[in-house]
C-alpha cells in the first residue's frame, strides 16, 4: 500500500514526520511512503530510504490559514500534493498534521465525497475507561459545524463500519449524543435524527446516550453533530489535561512528603496517563471520502507518526473505505427515501 | 429574607433537605425557611424549629415523571407549592433538588418570566483553575434545547449580572462558547450571536472560546446554547469523576507501594477534590425568572443545601434579579431593536 504523508504538516514537522514514517516503515513491510515536502528540508532527515520516496513541493499551508483560499492558492503546496495523488490513483491514503481546516477542504474537494454521502465527518476514537471495549469512536468532532438529521443518520453507518473494521468491535453500539437518554429527550435536530436511527434496523441502535458516560463505555459508535462533539471532545480533552497539571503543580509545590507520595505512585500515574492517552488510536479520520484522509495532532511526534500510519494501515488493509462504498451503493434507494422523508418532517 | 424550600427533592430528601437548612438558619440569621412537604415525614426531622415552618403538601413530583404534565396535575406537591409561595410574594426565593424538568417549568409558569426575557437559562458557576478568578458562570446548561441567536445575546447580559453580584467579578469577561476562537467560527447560530455581542458595548465581550479552555480561566461568563452547554457540562464533569475514579481503583488493586504513595498524598488528593468540587458554590440557578429559582444535585447532602442556601442568600441580598429586571426595564426598546435586527439576518 502506498501512502501519501504530507511531511510538512505539525508542529515538529518535518523532522518528526519523517521520524514517524521511518518507524512505521521498519514495523509495516507492505508500506510504501511518499513524503511531500521541500526536498532540501525532507531528504537529509531520511536516514534509511528504503520504500520511502520524496516528492518535491515548494509551498506550504500554514496553520493560521483560511482553508478554502489557501487549498485553493497553493496548488504546490505539500497538503494538496498529497491529497492529489490520493485522488490520481497514486496513494491509498493521506496523512497530515497540518491546518485542519485545510485538510478538510482537500478532503472533501480533492479526494471527493463517496457517492451517496452527504457530509464526510471528522471521526476521533477515545478511550473507554469502563465498559466491554477499550475504545469508542465519536463523530462527528468537527468537520461540519451546521447539520441536518440526515447528515447524523450516514454518519452512524459510517461509524459502525469504521469501528467494526478498525476497532475490532463485531456488532457495535451506536449511541446518539443527547441531552438525556429518553427518546423524546433533545432539540429538533436530535429529536429527528433518534427516530430515523430507531426506525432503522441494519444498526445496533441503543438510543440516546449522555456525554457524562462517554468515557465509560457508553456506546461504541458516537454519533453527535460537529459542533457539539466538537465541544464534548474538547471539554472530555480540556478536563483531563487540567486534571493532570493540577495533580503535577501540587506535587511539585508539596513537601517532601508528595514528593515522595508521587514518587510511590508512578506507576499509577503512568498506567493512567497511558489508558487515557488516545494519541496511541491515531488521528481523526475525514470518513465519508473516496480513500482514508487522517488528521494527526499538530503536536504529534515520531510515536504518534508511526501510531497514526497503523491505524491507517488497519484502514487499508480491512478497505474501510471500500465496505462504506459498497454499503451506500446498495442501499442508495433507500437512503434517498430517509433524506426525502428527513426534509418533509 | 424568606425561602421557600421543596423538602422532598433529592435523593437523600427530606433527611438532608431538613439538616442542610437547619445548618443554614444558624449561619444566616436573618434567613426564615418554608419546608414544603408532608408534615408527618418533615416535621420529626426538625431538632430546633427557630426561623423553620413545615407547610404541609400531600404530592411529591418524582424523578421519572413528565415535567410539564407533572406540574399541572400535582398542584398539591411540595415543588408546586414552593414555587407558588415565591409567585404569591410569601417567599423570595425557591429550591429544589427534585426533577429539574418540573423545576425549570415550576419556575417558567409559576414563577414566571422577567418582563423583556424570551428564554430564562439555568446557569452553572464552575472551578476556574487557573485564572483571574476562582470560578466562572456558564449558561443555559440545559434549560433551552433550541436556541435562537437572541436568546444567547440575552445569557450574556444575565450571566454578567449573576458573575458581578454573586460572584463578586468586577467587570467579568464574557465569552461564547464557540468551536474556535477566531470570530467566524461557529455554526450559524453562534456566528449571529458573535456579532450581536461585539457589537454591544455595554459587555465586556472578549469573543469565542473553546470548551477546552474553560476550567483554565478563558472567561468569567460563559454563554452557550442549552444542548452545547449540557454536553460540555456532562463532558467536564464525567471526565473528573471518570479520572477521579481511576487513581482509585489503580491505588486499590495496587500494591503497599501505591497504597503508601496514596497515603502520602492524601492532603494532595484532597486539596483536588476540594478544587475541582463545585457543589460548594451551590446549585444551577435558573435566571431570568422573577425571583431565584434554584436547583441542587439530587444527590446533595446537608453541606450542599447550606451551601446553595448561602448561594441564594447572596442572590437575594445582592437583588441579583432586581439588577436584571432594571437593566431589561431601561434597555427594553434597544432589546427589541436588536430582537429584530437578529430575526432579519
């Protein structure tokens, strides 16, 4: 498989990127890597070249940049080189740690829709700290900020089959987002897309589900709009992160004591920040377009590099992608009658 | 100052409800109290009945039980009478830890709105970690699922006069929960709120933030839609008890090595908890009805209902809503202007 790796994007590009590919390159031996970049950058960071290949770019988009102008400006640019070679047929998948808003847009407008879907979703997994999996997928975290009830129902059959095929999980649960756990509980939105997903029976639908219990287990399938995912995902973030600092400021402004108590419990403290660590799941992954686009951290490093192109090696190899085509082709007649019945209600 | 108390709301109710407010008559002095409740159940709890009366209700409003249908059909319950207390002038404020659905309609129908606001919002004061300030407000958390941007502009202006009376923050900084900070962020609803609120100057509107930095002090007041702001609330508060939990049981099935690090570490965890636990500013407060409506945790105990009685004590003596009524009062034309000028875009 070959994969597209858009080596200047993330905070520690290229460096770590190229850190990140050469790890993944030594673990998977059917992987094939072209890193775009400015070759005078790329190429003396490459230790060993073997199955890696660099393809020049003069441009890069910067993370401040608007998407939609930028993608469309720098047409040599290392994001959207990349995301044209996914669309020529010469890559499987495509890679970045750059400008999200950037990666999207090339997403959604250089790689394409698959047919039949709407809206591509932006799909993150988490930790699940209690519950029968270790993980959960929630989506969508961001891609669209305006949402329809239909958008949300294909999102549910993306997710189901991203978490089947790449989470292991066989008969997954979906969950939709709510205020409330009741059927009538929710805005308009919600309201809608809980009938049309209870009205369906290829999903193992088990209704609303709050953002308190995510983190323990929940669903094993997310469905939320973007923006309010987006605001879950970054409270359950934000949370956790304080947390952790909080404990860190008080041990370091203890006594001698603490010290000692943190010293005794770093085990404890590693298995945690290890469990609730979900960088080691990968990136976000754009669903809902003709071939995996993935969204890594701008803070990864090489670890996270190498995580991420697993996870995407899992995609390839399972044809996440492919099962998702297939899915929406045969049951395009249908889905057109649920997006005809959504608007009429 | 008289308040009227539901004594059977909540889990540990009416048992703590009595404690808590016995423990606040000795801290207030100038507080009387009203328990609503069946005198037979209530009356025993009582060890001194100083500034208490027992008003005597036959029904209670259960937990499961449909708000709206709830509140009309149980005129004898305990929330009902309560709330009719405030209505008739024999009480100057309300609380509960009963169902919140029949709490928030007791205080919409009952209670009544504040001439001038459309959609009252139940307000959350929250730990700030770090920042200016030890706390912040956050609103609607969940008393409105849909949302127009008018009644978001109004938040503000409630949520800042709650920061300043009951929070005492001198000029507090508003900011809108948005899925980023730049001010084209958003969905559309919370890009027209954007610009309503930059262009009012008598805020000081700070622009968007993200649900990421909010336990970090990114504003003083919050304003959000009731489903954003439920789904980042349940986000934050189920990610501390999930992270709580998991030093717990990672100390427990750990060895004498954890257990004698947790040991030392105890002033250390606690100094957390007592951080990160909110239930000390009291309860979620439904602003913009006429007088304060409050509601606590089901699960709140004795402390709790002193605290949130303490909270109220402040709400009323400050005149918190009487601010609120004056500034709607003499801005009542601009309000309406602006009404218009939001419904147009």
């Amino acid at each position: 498989m070959k994969i597209a790796v858009d080596a200047m994007g993330g905070d520690y590009a290229p460096t770590e990127v190229v850190k990140g590919v050469e790890m993944a390159r030594d673990r998977y031996s059917d992987m094939h890597f072209q890193l775009y970049g400015p070759k005078d950058q790329v190429e003396p960071l490459i230790a060993n070249n073997e199955r890696i290949t660099v393809i020049h770019t003069e441009q890069v988009i910067e993370m401040g940049e608007e998407p939609v102008r930028a993608v469309k400006k720098k047409k040599d640019s290392s994001m959207v080189k990349a995301a044209e070679a996914v669309k020529n047929g010469d890559a499987d998948a495509f890679l970045s740690g750059g400008n999200t808003g950037a990666l999207l847009t090339a997403g959604l407008f250089i790689v394409g829709r698959i047919k039949g879907i709407e809206r591509p979703a932006l799909t993150t997994t988490l930790p699940m700290v209690e519950g029968p999996n270790s993980k959960f997928v929630m989506l969508d975290v961001g891609a669209n900020a305006d949402s329809r009830p239909f958008h949300l129902y294909q999102y549910a059959f993306m997710g189901n089959y991203y978490a089947k095929a790449v989470l292991g999980i066989k008969n997954p649960r979906v969950g939709l987002l709510n205020n409330g756990t009741e059927a009538d509980k929710g805005d308009k939105l919600h309201r809608a897309v809980h009938d049309l997903l209870a009205a369906n029976h290829d999903l193992n639908f088990i209704g609303n589900v709050e953002s308190r219990e995510l983190l323990n287990g929940a669903a094993d399938v997310v469905v939320t709009d973007g923006f309010t995912g987006n605001a879950a995902l970054k409270s359950t973030e934000g949370t956790a992160l304080t947390m952790l600092n909080l404990i860190k400021s008080s041990i370091m402004n203890g006594g001698l004591t603490d010290k000692l108590g943190a010293y005794l419990l770093k085990n404890t403290f590693k298995e945690i920040n290890t469990k609730l660590d979900y960088s080691k799941y990968g990136g976000a992954v754009l669903i809902g377009v003709k071939a995996p686009v993935v969204k890594m951290h701008g803070s990864s490093k090489a670890t996270t590099v190498r995580n991420t192109l697993g996870q995407i090696h899992t995609m390839v190899e399972s044809n996440t992608v492919g099962q998702i085509v297939d899915y929406f082709n045969a049951h395009a007649d249908a889905m057109k009658a649920i997006k005809q019945e959504a608007k009429n209600n």
